[in-house]
C-alpha cells in the first residue's frame, strides 16, 4: 500500500478514534461532530452539511449481529 506522512497521521487518528468509540460507529459519529464543533468554535468558522436525499437510514447493526456472532473485534 502507498503511504505518505498525511495517510499515515489519517489512519492513526481513524484507529484512536474507532478505539475511542469502542467500535461502536454511532459513537465513532457523535465523538467526530463533538471534534467539528470544538474547531468551530475555536477558529471562528462554520462547516456546511449536505443534505441526503431518501430518508432514515435504517440500521443493519442488530441484523449484522445476529448473521456474523463471533465476529465483532473485541475491545
């Protein structure tokens, strides 16, 4: 795999945050926004959002869970 030193600070953060969230990707969410909001709020800026077409998402997590037991990684 080709890296560079901004892939390599990029993945580092995805890992400290995924183990932050504790895998748990609703928390993945929540703890990024919480991030986007501190930067605003520190450098005076605001970031736009998209907005998605097609409604609520619904969650395949408990139909995962259910087909692949055995295979979440532990904490």
């Amino acid at each position: 795999m080709m890296t560079n030193p901004i892939l390599e600070t990029k993945y580092k953060t995805q890992k400290q945050l995924t183990e932050e969230a504790q895998y748990d990707i609703a928390k993945y969410v929540e703890n990024s926004h919480s991030i986007v909001r501190a930067v605003e709020a520190q450098y005076g800026v605001t970031f736009n959002y998209g907005v998605r077409e097609g409604g609520k998402v619904e969650s395949l997590v408990a139909h995962h869970r259910a087909s692949n037991k055995g295979l979440e990684p532990t904490p």
